[in-house]
C-alpha cells in the first residue's frame, strides 16, 4: 500500500533534480529555524518563568549584537534562495539554441501537438530522451496550463500569444501530463502523456505516423490557401515585404522602432496587421482574426521560418 505513496513525483528530466534540491533547501531551512523557535520557547518559558509574587521584570534596553544577527542572517538566508531561485528559473525560461520545436495547442479540453515533420497527435507527446525539446503553446479558446510534474515544467497557454517551455527528459517511460488551469466542465479530463524514448525508437514512432507531410508544407499550402502570396511575393514592387529570410531578423517599423521576427510578431501581424507595420509599406493587410485557426497559425509561422533557410517562395 506504502509503494505507491510517493512525497514527490519521480525526476525525469535536467530540470527536476535541481528544482527538488531548492526545494529541499527550503524545506530544511524553514524546519531549522521552526524547530529553533519552538525549543526557545520553552526555553525561555522555564528559564525566565515568574518566581515570585512580587517579582518584577528588568528592563533590557536592547542590544546591539543580537539585534544585527536576526537580521544579517535573515538577509544572507534570502539572498542565497533568492540567487539560487533565479538562476534555476532563468534557466528553466531559457531554451537552449539545438532544441526541437515542438508546437502545442490547448483547445476545450485536449492537447494538439504538431511535430515538425508533421506528425501530428492528441493528449501525447512523443519526445527523444537526453534531447533538448522546446514547446511554443498558444490556445484556441481560454487559458490552460501544460504541466509535466515529473520535468518541475508548468506553463500557462494563454489567449492572445504564445508562450513557451523548455525540458530534456532523462529517462525514458511515460510521464503524465496535467492542464493546472482550470479551464471549464471536463478540465480535469485534460490529461495525457508524455512518452520519451531512445532516439532510434522515437524516429521509427517517427517515421510510422500517417500524416508525414512536414508543418512547413502544410503550412505553405494554407499560406497559399490564405493567399498571402499574393501580397508577400519575393519581389520588387510588393504590397507587402518578402517573407523570405526574414525569421529571426530585425525588422524597421513604419514608427522608426524595430522589432525581431518572431513567432509572436508573425502572429500579431496576421491578426493584427495594423498594430506593427513594416518600414515602406501601407497599412492595407487585412486581418485574418476569425478565419485562421491556432494550429494552422503555427504551420504557417513553420512556413516562413522554413525560408529563413534559404528556400524560394
Ligand atoms: Cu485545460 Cu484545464
């Protein structure tokens, strides 16, 4: 019965060992000085207790010494959890630059994830171990969270962007997968697994889906679905810039700012064309709010960071 009881979940990735380790830390320092207060205490009771009726008490008009020790060692305490804290957190916001890309979408009341190779499936995430994955995330409806206790991974999908996590799982199995933001009726049906494997295992899960058109492919299709070629074609002369190599780059404004092509600044513009337009051009894009899905947001985006590789339009 004690076998399954379990204080924490089991530790699967880079991550959680050193998240845990802060943790404990933590826990170690605030049942020290718990355990110090309530031995003063009695302490204090039976040595400074009332020995007589007409005892009275000396006033100590404070001092110096212990006064600066409360507050020196309170200080460096915080100081040591505050560095520590932000070190792993900094660490766990940035994803390294060789990451997989992974796409997620949150939607009532599953996970849609997109590989890049185009696979494509729901509530499971197949992932390569000791391999840096990064996850972009956007929503089609509210707010959902995806959260893999066993990586200490949790992240908000939030309406009107995208946001992103990053893990490397370090053993392979399956791990569950939790939406912690309540989300409406069936929220907690929201599960499913992450499933990491050997890399040799994971290209053969790989290679044995239907549906292994890449997401850059898919994603041209409903650029020219959309018809934005007829406007973004790689000439002179243009309504609208060439998308070509334009991932990743900085790009002037209309404003005189500059702003990096991201995956954001592709979705803001294909929502809301007018709020960043690029240097040289009229405001005249249309929005496409309404008519184009999350998921096929991300193919698209898929699509012009394909050209950012040196492919044609
Ligand atoms: Cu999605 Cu809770």
């Amino acid at each position: 019965m004690f076998k399954e009881f379990k204080f924490f979940p089991e530790q699967a990735s880079t991550l959680a060992g050193e998240v845990d380790l802060l943790f404990y830390f933590l826990i170690a320092v605030s049942v020290f000085f718990s355990s110090l207060i309530f031995f003063l205490i009695y302490v204090f009771a039976v040595r400074y207790r009332r020995r007589s009726e007409d005892e009275k008490p000396q006033q100590i008009p404070g001092m110096l010494k212990l006064e600066l020790a409360w507050s020196i060692i309170p200080l460096i305490l915080t100081m040591i959890v505050f560095v520590w804290g932000a070190t792993i957190y900094f660490d766990s916001y940035t994803p390294p630059k060789d990451a997989m890309e992974v796409y997620v979408v949150g939607k009532q009341w599953m996970w849609h994830i997109q590989h890049p190779t185009g696979q494509r499936e729901i509530n499971e995430l197949h992932i390569p171990v000791n391999q840096p994955v990064k996850l972009t995330m956007a929503t089609e409806d509210v707010i959902h969270s995806f959260y893999v206790p066993a990586f200490r991974v949790k992240k908000d999908v939030v309406p009107g962007r995208y946001t992103t996590m990053w893990f490397e799982a370090t053993k392979t199995g399956e791990f569950h997968l939790f939406c912690a933001e309540y989300c409406g009726t069936k929220h907690s049906a929201m599960i499913g697994k992450v499933v990491v494997q050997e890399p040799a295992a994971y290209q053969d899960w790989l290679s044995g889906g239907t549906q292994n058109e890449p997401l850059e492919v898919i994603g041209e299709k409903k650029f020219q679905q959309f018809a934005c070629q007829t406007c973004h074609a790689d000439k002179p002369n243009s309504r609208g810039p060439s998308l070509v190599g334009i991932f990743g780059e900085s790009i002037k404004l209309q404003n005189g700012q500059s702003v990096v092509v991201d995956e954001e600044y592709i979705r803001e513009s294909v929502l809301e064309p007018n709020s960043k337009v690029a240097a040289g051009y009229k405001p005249v894009m249309p929005t496409f709010k309404g008519q184009v899905s999350e998921v096929s947001l991300l193919q698209i985006t898929a699509y012009i960071k394909s050209l950012a590789k040196g492919g044609s339009n």
